[in-house]
C-alpha cells in the first residue's frame, strides 16, 4: 500500500514544486511589470496590437505620451517594448547612460534575416570590432576627396540621365537609388555596374523590397513575432522575405569571390578588400568577429544605411526645392559649369540650412532603430529588465516646438541665425546620437549635398501642377517615413 503511493507522492511533490515556480516567475514578472513605466494594458499574446496604428506607428507614440508621458511601455505581442518620447529622455538615454542602452532590438523576424551579424544588428563584442573596423576602413578608403570623386562621378552619370528625359515627366525614385546605389557598389566593391545591368538591378530590386520590408516589420508581421517556430513551416510573406534575403547574400557572395582571387593585401581597393585582410590578420583568434557571414551583413548593411535611406533623403528633398525654389547660392557660389563639392558648403549657410531642414521635416527613422538595455536598468524612477527593447523617438526630437518654432512647417529659419548663418542645434538627431549613431552620418551627408545641388545647378525641377499644391507630408510606416510618389519634368538651365 506504502509502495503504491509512493509514484503518486513523488508526482505530487513534483507538481507542487513546478506551481511554486510558475508561481514565483509570475509574481517576479508581475513585479517587474509593476516598477516598469505606466502604458496601456494589453492583451494576452497579441499585447496592445489592436490599440496601436501600425500604419502610423509614430503618431501612435505622440499620442501614448500624452497620456502616459514621456516614458511608457507597450506590449508587441507578450514582449514589452519601453518608448522615449521627448528629447530630454532620449538624450538621456543614448547619451547619459548610453552605455546601458548600447544593444540592437531585434524581432524574431529581424534576428531570422540578419542572425544578429553585422554593423547593424550584431551586439556585444562583435558590434564593438565590426563597428570600428568599419569606421577606420571608411577613413582608410578617403571619405574625404577620393570618395567626394566617386559621388562626383556618379552625379555626372546622374545628370546625363536626366537629360535623356528630354521635358517628359517621370517619377524619379528609380533614377536616384540607381544613383546612391552605384555609389556604394564603387565604395564596397570597388566598381560601379551599367544602370541597365540585370544583376544590378535584381540586387537593387530586393534591397528596396528589403528595407520597405523591415521599416514595417514589426507592424506587418505581428504573427511571425509571436508564433516564429510555427510559421517557419507555413507559406507566407515572410517566407519572400527570407528567400530575398538569401538573394541579397548569394549577391554579395559572388562579389566575395571575385575579390578573394584577385586580392593584394598591400593595396585594398574597396571596403571588401579591407575585410578580407582583416579575416586572415585576425585568422588565429578564436574571438574574432571578422569571417565570412559578418563580411556579407556588413556589407549589405553599407547599402541598407547608405543607398536606400539616402535616396529617400533626395527624393524628398526634390519634392521640397519645388515647392520652396530658393537656390541662388548655387548659382553665386558654385555657377554653372564647376563641380560641386565639399569645400563649397561652408559659403553655402542657407543651402545648408535647406539640407538640415529636409532631415528634420522627413524625421526618416521617426523611432530609430530599436535598441535593448544590456542590463537590469533603472531609468528616471522607473526599471526596465535586461533585454527589453526600447524605442527612442527621434522625431519628438526633431518636432520640439521649444526649439523649432513651426515643427510642422518646412522653415529654413529653424536652422538659420540673424545673421544667416547656419545654426546648429543639439535637437538635430535625424542620425541618432551617442555610441550607436549611424556610421554612415558624414557619407550621407557627402551624397546629399554633391548630388542635390549637381541637379539644381544642372536643371529647373517643374512639378505637374501648382508648386503651392504639393504635399510635403511623408507616408509613414512602423519603423520609417517616405516621401509620397510625385512626378516631375526637368529643363536644363
């Protein structure tokens, strides 16, 4: 009888034991939930999905904060994700304890595309060795002159292509991430392709689709982050996704090839090439970050943050000059035959007043790219647990009423003093800011420059309709803006 109940004991001590478990890990949660910061309540499993506008992600945020003020958590599915909203907090954050909120978020869909390599989306130590290689490579390669000519360059081949328009109409969002593009494909590989090559295309091709895809990720596939494992197995779009991806890889792949059989250490030609000399230097060391699949995300992650994101910048900032068509600068300072280049923005103040200007009103990554605290961390008088993602809105940044005046108004004034000359403001975060700002800031800044005013010293823009009729305001996404789509015809000057 003793012997019979024992199993029946022993099944009873073991249920008892795991209940206080679960008991113990729900009230630890239960007690973190109760120190983290104020934010509406969510839902089993799907968390505040139905509360939120995933097709206006930052006005979503705007609102929260005026409810539950400038730190507040949300629930993307059972995670909790904690939102800065305000510059104070968010250079609180990135800056006073940026050591703390150092960590790249990532989604299970982002971890799935990227497994967590990379400049963007690596962390810890390997973040740390790709991210200073690849800063001390691009100083290597020139980002001053020799990369001004490649920009120069491509501006030229830019120019000839808007002059085969001859006055039709045209949308131009082909021409101008043709144009960026070519200029990262010059930096990372070393060449540039034909604008009407197949494989250039394709490679182009997917990376937009890539980036549309993760500026709405979170918001479009809210099933992939909540059920990953099951929706491995079932057809979707996450699954183009993820065969895009591969795509973009087998691309950049061959590229690898063709420099690992023509490669000479002593004379690196390309950001690839830099690559490939560190794998072999660093060879010997088992913590090295540098090997192949690195190589590849690195890469690619050149051209997320560099080619797509800046042809974004110009599209909107054509988009603008029509409607605002200030430019006699260029004309006084540059004229029009000599080339545009870095040295000629420092007499430029109201052109560069412009640039600063576009930046703010198209505020690009409203939300930045989400971050993780490294560590249990205690943020105003609030915790927030190791792991947590957090989003530092940018845009509440860029669109503070104490610093500018007419956030929802384009005013080069904002970034102008009485005497015109450029003002600088600490609120100017389109990059982000602190040991995570984006690497690529002073490329973006060369491309911006070269190629806008190469076109406005080349040509009259001329909208389809009235100038006064257009609308500046950006579509947004979950993660980023985009201008809406415009056509417009070119004359030459």
């Amino acid at each position: 009888m003793l012997c019979a109940m024992e199993p029946f004991g022993l099944t009873s001590i073991l249920l008892l034991c795991g209940t206080c478990l679960l008991f113990m890990a729900i009230q630890r949660k239960t007690s973190e939930r109760r120190r983290m910061p104020p934010g509406p309540f969510p839902l089993p499993l799907i968390g505040n999905f139905l509360q939120l506008d995933t097709k206006n992600f930052p006005r979503s945020m705007e609102k929260l904060s005026q409810k539950y003020g400038p730190v507040f958590t949300i629930y993307l599915g059972s995670a909790p994700a904690v939102v800065l909203y305000g510059h104070d907090v968010v250079m609180e954050a990135l800056v006073t304890q940026g050591d703390e909120f150092t960590d790249r978020g990532a989604s299970p869909i982002l971890t799935k595309t990227t497994n967590g390599t990379g400049i963007g989306f690596s962390n810890g130590e390997t973040w740390k060795q790709i991210r200073h290689f690849a800063e001390t490579t691009l100083d290597m390669l020139g980002m001053g002159q020799n990369i001004e000519k490649k920009i120069q360059k491509e501006a030229g081949f830019l120019v000839e292509r808007l002059k085969s328009t001859n006055g039709r109409t045209f949308d131009p969002t082909s021409f101008l991430s043709q144009t960026t593009t070519n200029i990262l494909c010059s930096i990372s590989f070393g060449k540039r392709f034909n604008y009407e090559d197949k494989n250039f295309l394709r490679f182009l091709h997917l990376g937009i689709i890539q980036w549309n895809f993760h500026s709405r990720c979170q918001g479009h596939n809210p099933l992939y982050n909540i059920f990953p494992t099951i929706l491995d197995y079932l057809p979707g779009s996450h699954q183009k996704i993820f065969k895009n991806t591969e795509e973009l890889k087998q691309f950049v792949s061959r590229q690898v090839d063709v420099h690992q059989k023509t490669l000479q250490p002593e004379h690196p030609r390309d950001f690839i090439d830099a690559f490939l000399i560190k794998m072999e230097q660093e060879r010997q060391n088992s913590h090295s970050a540098f090997d192949h699949p690195n190589l590849v995300r690195s890469t690619l992650d050149l051209f997320t943050g560099g080619a797509q994101s800046t042809s974004l910048v110009l599209k909107y900032g054509l988009l603008v000059v029509m409607k605002y068509p200030k430019v006699h600068e260029i004309d006084s300072v540059i004229g029009p035959s000599q080339t545009p280049c870095m040295a000629d923005l420092d007499k430029m103040p109201y052109t560069d007043a412009v640039i600063h200007e576009i930046h703010r009103c198209l505020a690009l990554v409203p939300l930045n790219l989400p971050r993780t605290v490294i560590k249990d961390t205690f943020f105003r008088q609030y915790f927030i647990p190791k792991g947590t993602t957090v989003f530092p809105a940018l845009k509440s940044s860029l669109y503070d009423s104490r610093e500018f005046p007419n956030p929802q108004q384009f005013d080069v004034g904002h970034f102008l003093d009485k005497k015109g000359a450029l003002r600088k403001s600490e609120f100017f975060i389109p990059f982000s800011t602190g040991k995570r700002g984006c690497l690529g800031k002073k490329l973006i800044d060369i491309m911006i420059f070269i190629l806008l005013t190469t076109i406005l010293q080349h040509f009259t823009l001329k909208p389809l309709g009235d100038p006064g009729d257009l609308d500046t305001s950006p579509t947004t996404g979950f993660l980023t803006v985009a201008p809406k789509s415009y056509q417009l015809s070119v004359a030459p000057r």
